[in-house]
C-alpha cells in the first residue's frame, strides 16, 4: 500500500513543479530522482523501465504531433514540446501502474476520467505556466484532446493489466 501512496504524493509534487516552476535546472533533476526513487523503491515489476520508456516515448510523440499541427503552440516558437512538458509525461508515466492502478479493472472509468482531465490538465497547465497554448477556437482543441485521452488511458491501462499479468504468471 505504501508504494501507491509514496506513488500519488510524487506525482502531487511532480505536477505542480513542471508546470509552475518549469525551470529545467529544478525540474530534470527532479524527474530524474523521481524516477530512480520509483525504480529502486515504488516498481516492483521486472519490465518497469520498458514500461515507462514507451508511456513516455508515446506521449512525447503524441504531444509532438499535436505542436507540429499547432493543437499546442509553444509561446518560444519552436514546435517541439517544451521541457518541463516532456518532464511531466515521465513522471506521469511512473503513477500508471501504481497509484491510478485502479483504472486498470474499468476502461470504462478510464476513457471517462481521460477525456475529462487529460485536456483538464493540459488546459490548466497551459493558463498555469504560460509557455504553451491551445489553439483557438479553444473548445476545439479541448475536444480534441478529450478524445485523444480518452482512447489513451485505457488504452495504458489496458496494456499496464496484460503486462502485470504477464508478469505474475512467469514469476
């Protein structure tokens, strides 16, 4: 129980950290001590790094796209993701087996939650740091990433439950 909760609470201090401090030189090496604290005390599951490697590659794919179509543009002008963004798709990708482990049992639940806070998150991220905006029309682009989270967190969830079964079969 304790790696859920240890899970939760730093993803409730990882968030807020890239979006409003956003500064690479506070948030990179947190994602990095994140992640060693997740893999050396929180994962319990051999295929973890390959597990948080493809979240992480997939969503900085998806987010890159959405920049290169202009759904996001970068205040800097550069049609990439900024840092702090790309911080936070590692760090999220580190709750998905852990502490949102429960959405895993009802896709139902996570196609829901998705397309509610997904754009949720990268709405309020965008009025929060300021270096990132949807396009206009807004409610487009909310749509948009509505739809796209909620096919994509079932979709992780989905494969998080085949590989932890997987995984408990074999072991």
């Amino acid at each position: 129980m304790w790696r859920f909760v240890a899970n939760a609470l730093l993803f409730d201090i990882a968030w807020p950290l890239c979006v409003i401090v956003a500064r690479p030189w506070i948030v990179v090496p947190f994602t990095l001590i994140n992640l060693f604290l997740h893999l050396v005390f929180v994962a319990n599951l051999r295929r973890e790094p390959l597990w948080l490697a493809g979240v992480f590659l997939f969503g900085v794919g998806v987010d890159s796209i959405l920049f290169h179509l202009g759904l996001l543009q970068n205040q800097s002008g550069h049609l990439w993701p900024p840092l702090w963004l790309i911080c936070l798709w590692l760090n999220f990708a580190m709750t998905l087996r852990y502490s949102l482990v429960f959405l895993q049992r009802n896709l139902w639940l996570a196609a829901l939650l998705g397309g509610i806070f997904g754009p949720f998150s990268y709405y309020t991220g965008a009025f929060l740091n300021g270096t990132v905006t949807l396009q206009q029309p807004l409610w487009q682009s909310l749509l948009v990433l509505s739809l796209l989270w909620a096919l994509m967190l079932p979709g992780f969830a989905r494969i998080a439950r085949s590989q932890y079964l997987k995984e408990r079969k074999h072991a």
